[in-house]
C-alpha cells in the first residue's frame, strides 16, 4: 500500500478509527482498548475488509483495478509441430510444449485475465486481439502466431506459434496486503473515498468473530456504502453514450459460424 496520501484515498488509521467508533471501543481514547492500530487481528481485519470490497466493486463493473497494457516479452516458438502442442504461461514462468522457462510469468498480482492481444517480437508492429474460444483451443498445427487464447487452471494456454511472440494483457490486479507492523497512519488504500466501507467491513469482521447479535447491522453497514460507491460509477457511466456492437464475424467478438470461421 502507499505510504503517503494520493487523492481521496482513505488512510488506514482513519478507516480504524472510525471502525473503533462504530464498536464502541473509544470510550477511553481514540487509540481504542481492543481495536487497536497495532493488534495483531487489526490488520487481518482490514485486509479481510479490502479483499471483500474489491471482490465486490469489481463484480459490479468498477475498473479501478484493472491493469492495462501490460506486456509479456520474448515467447519463444513452440517447440515440435505436432498439432496437440499447447504452451502456457503461469505464475512460474513459460511453458513452450516441452521445456518451462522462468520468464515471462504471470503478473504477480494478477486475479483474471481479462483481454489479450500479440505481436512477433521486435517487429514494432501493432497488437493483434486475442479471441478467447467458447469450447476451448482448435487442434492445428503451430503457425506464426498463437492465435487464439483460453484461461484455464490459472493460466494463459495457447496454442503453439513458431516465432517469438509479446503478449498485450488486460487484467483484474489484486490491491497489495497491508503487512503486520505497518504504521496505519502512513498507510493510504487506494479504493477512492472508500472510508466508510472499509471501516463498516472490519466492524463486520470484528462482530462476526465475536458472535455478536450485531453482525447482520454491520454486514449491511457495508453493503449500503458499497452500493454506494457503485452507484456513483453507474451515473458516471450514464454520461457515456453507448451503441450495440455491431454483429460481424472475425477478431473473436462473436460466433462467426455463418461465415465458416470458429473465431
């Protein structure tokens, strides 16, 4: 996490501190008895609060964690071309149908794959998207580019290219753990004026563990300021105008069958 302020990014200290208001625990100081900044649950808490909070921001569509643009260079060809070659990436490096390679690897904070695009390395030419198939990867022989991409066991699988390739990714990043000991105060989460929510969320997770009869008010404490936060997203997507995509085979965007293609 930031240690400074960016923004409206809540400080860490101050979504506590109002979590220690909302279970009573100021009633001596500021610093609370029980929900303190240095306990060692306190955090356990917060991070528990962060990951239900993103998890349900990004299943309403807010892109605010979403990495763009994103890289992975030099994949080498497949090795063989036996059409029953996949390659693969994952978070232990390149794997090229016969030998895994310790680089490129899957982003560290990657969640999901969203988009991909490719592109023959070095070439200084233009991404070319990616389709995903619907009933997993076509069985052909590797050619000059990979093609096509599916996620599956928590990796990018494709099938094989003959030359080196880069890869384009759009994914869902995961927000970076606060670690035990971090000073709160010098802490900045960056889910913009997300204070309410995260405090509402460590209040559920300190009620729930206790068994308190108080837990269901908390646990819709959070979601009121979670929907809260998603609505300001829909109408500021009511200020884009949109169209249906038009239907077209080709690019992998829909099933292009009545043009005899399996994109």
């Amino acid at each position: 996490m930031p240690d400074v302020q960016i923004g409206s990014y809540p400080i860490a200290s101050d979504v506590l501190q109002l979590a220690r208001a909302g279970v009573n625990d100021m009633l001596k100081s500021t610093a609370g008895s029980i929900l303190t900044d240095t306990a060692a649950f306190t955090t356990v808490y917060l991070n528990a609060a962060i990951r239900r909070t993103q998890r349900y921001l990004a299943n309403n569509g807010i892109t605010s964690n979403i990495r763009d643009n994103v890289i992975l260079s030099n994949l080498s060809p497949a090795v063989g071309s036996d059409p029953s070659i996949q390659v693969y990436v994952d978070q232990n490096g390149y794997f090229d149908g016969a030998n895994n390679n310790p680089n490129p690897k899957l982003p560290a904070d990657l969640i999901l794959m969203l988009e991909m695009w490719e592109r023959q390395s070095g070439s200084g030419a233009q991404f070319i998207y990616m389709p995903q198939p619907q009933e997993g990867l076509e069985s052909r022989i590797p050619g000059s580019y990979f093609g096509q991409w599916e996620w599956r066991e928590d990796r990018i699988n494709m099938t094989g290219s003959t030359a080196t390739e880069d890869l384009r990714c759009r994914y869902e990043a995961s927000l970076a753990r606060i670690a035990a000991g971090a000073d709160m105060a010098k802490t900045s989460i960056p889910i913009r004026d997300g204070e309410d929510v995260l405090a509402a969320g460590v209040v559920y997770q300190y009620a729930r563990t206790r068994g308190s009869t108080l837990r269901q008010e908390a646990k819709q404490w959070w979601q009121d300021e979670a929907d809260e936060l998603v609505n300001r997203w829909v109408r500021r997507d009511q200020r884009i105008g949109y169209r249906p995509r038009g239907y077209r085979a080709g690019a992998g965007r829909i099933d292009g069958g009545l043009m005899g293609t399996t994109k």
